[in-house]
C-alpha cells in the first residue's frame, strides 16, 4: 500500500510521551496538530495508542444538531469527557478497551486520500485483526449502526467493532480509526443515550467488542498487531538503526516496499516479539 507522497521520512509512535499519561484533549489534539502542520522531513505519521480515558468524541456534525447540549451533559454526568475530534462522521465514544490509531499522510493529490483510501485502510484493519481472532469479521456497515460507514469492520455483519473517519486538509490527509476491543457496559450505555439526544438511530445488538466474540483476545494484542501493520506502510528509514518487520501481522508487503521504518516507543508496551533492532547501514 502506498499512501504518502514521494520524500521524508515515515514514522509510527506507540503510546503517549515518556511520564505522561495524555488526557482526552491532548489524545485528539496531536493528529489535530499533525494534519495542519506535518514536518518538512516527514511524509507520515501514525500514532497507536491505547485510549486512557472515558471520551466522547463529537464531530462538527453532531455540533449542528439541536440535541447537542443534552448530549454532552448526559455524557459528562456519566464520567465522559466531551471532545470535537478533527475527522468527519459522528461521533463516537470509547475507553481504555479501545486502540486508536491515526495516520497523518502526505499523499500525492487529494485523489490519494478519498474513497481509495477508505477502501485500502479497511482491507489493512481486517487483515490485521484476521490475524488475530478466528471472529467472522467482514468490511461494511452493519443496520442500525453508531457512526455508520460503508468501511466499518463488524462480525458476522450483526454488529460493528472498528470505525474510520478522515480529514482532508491543503497537504495532508488524518484518517482516524477506532477498535472496540472490550467495549464496557458505560462505553455502551453512553453510546445509546448520547445517539439518542442527537436524534441518531440506533440498534443496541449492533454494539460490541472484539471480546464479545473473543473472550481470550486482550487490547495489548491488538495495538501491537496494528503497529507492525503502520511499521509496514510506513516503510522508511531511522535516524538509528532500523526495526524489521520480519512477522508482522496483517496483508503481506507490497513489491518493492522497504519494511523499515522509524519507530518510537515513548511509553506502553514493548516492542513485538517479531521486531529486531539491525544497525543501519552506511550508505553508498
């Protein structure tokens, strides 16, 4: 998959900063930040974390509807914090049972970051999570679904556990994704009352988590399996050493593509087994 312009480097940070723990603005705030203002020397940017806090996630749509107010107090009274996130859609809400992951590309032309992009980052979520559930997991809007999306991901196609929303700004595209993990009974519960002020249809059974199908899947598992998978595309070149790929889940490596990348672990769990530090060669 290629989905950033030619030049600069890619690079995929796991976790929140060394010390700290983000807060739900700060968590939405840094690919915010990103889509408008990417670095000269980089050409992606993706960030796998695992969510800290309670957080619903309004879009300017939701803004627009008149139940708005209600929404975020019924929100808030459930121990929620409310933030506007920068992707379309509408919104959303998760816990610390959720990865997130935001890819902050610089492609070619605006035709680089639409419907194919949709498309291709599905197709890499499914594999990614094929790797790691025997789940019947589909791509494709289940009935009566929050935040509805021809690209969702569900199981069975009876109720969703991933959502994707994107942003296009002059330059650079933000496509934000959302994996139910363990979706909690509040996560839930905030889901439907929230929809409900917002004047939203919903169906309840179209909730859940991963876990509701497989019990023995843990949320580490996942946000390490999708970080390979961004170290992958990312394919790029470290100040110091590189990290390979040499396992990692999800679609196979396209023809030609480096799996080197430049990584971070600020903080979170360690590297996957399958990683290996190499020392970078000198160049020619």
């Amino acid at each position: 998959m290629s989905d950033t312009g030619e030049g600069g480097t890619g690079l995929v940070v796991v976790g929140a900063p060394p010390g700290r723990s983000w807060n739900s603005a700060q968590e939405l705030l840094a690919p915010a930040v990103l889509l408008r203002a990417l670095p000269s020397d980089l050409r992606s940017v993706a960030l796998v974390y695992r969510a800290r806090r309670p957080t619903v996630a309004f879009s300017s749509r939701d803004l627009r509807s008149s139940g708005i107010g209600e929404a975020t107090r019924i929100a808030r009274r459930a121990g929620f914090a409310c933030i506007i996130r920068s992707p379309g859609g509408r919104m959303v809400a998760y816990d610390d049972g959720a990865v997130i992951v935001d890819h902050i590309t610089r492609p070619a032309g605006t035709h680089g970051a639409g419907h194919r992009t949709f498309e291709l980052s599905a197709t890499r979520h499914l594999g990614v999570l094929r790797s790691l559930s025997g789940c019947d997991l589909r791509i494709g809007a289940v009935a009566g679904e929050y935040c509805p999306g021809e690209f969702s991901i569900n199981v069975a196609g009876e109720a969703k556990v991933l959502g994707s929303a994107q942003r296009i700004a002059a330059g650079a595209a933000l496509f934000s994704t959302v994996v139910q993990v363990e979706m909690s009974q509040s996560v839930r519960r905030v889901i439907v009352d929230v929809s409900s002020a917002l004047g939203y249809p919903l169906r309840k059974s179209s909730l859940a988590g991963l876990r509701d199908f497989d019990p023995a899947l843990q949320v580490d598992q996942v946000l390490n399996a999708h970080a390979a998978a961004m170290l992958v595309t990312a394919a790029s070149w470290p100040t110091s050493g590189t990290i390979t790929a040499s396992a990692a889940p999800g679609p196979p490596r396209s023809r030609g593509a480096s799996p080197r990348a430049r990584v971070l672990f600020p903080s979170g769990p360690a590297p996957p087994s399958a990683w290996r530090a190499r020392p970078r060669p000198s160049p020619p």
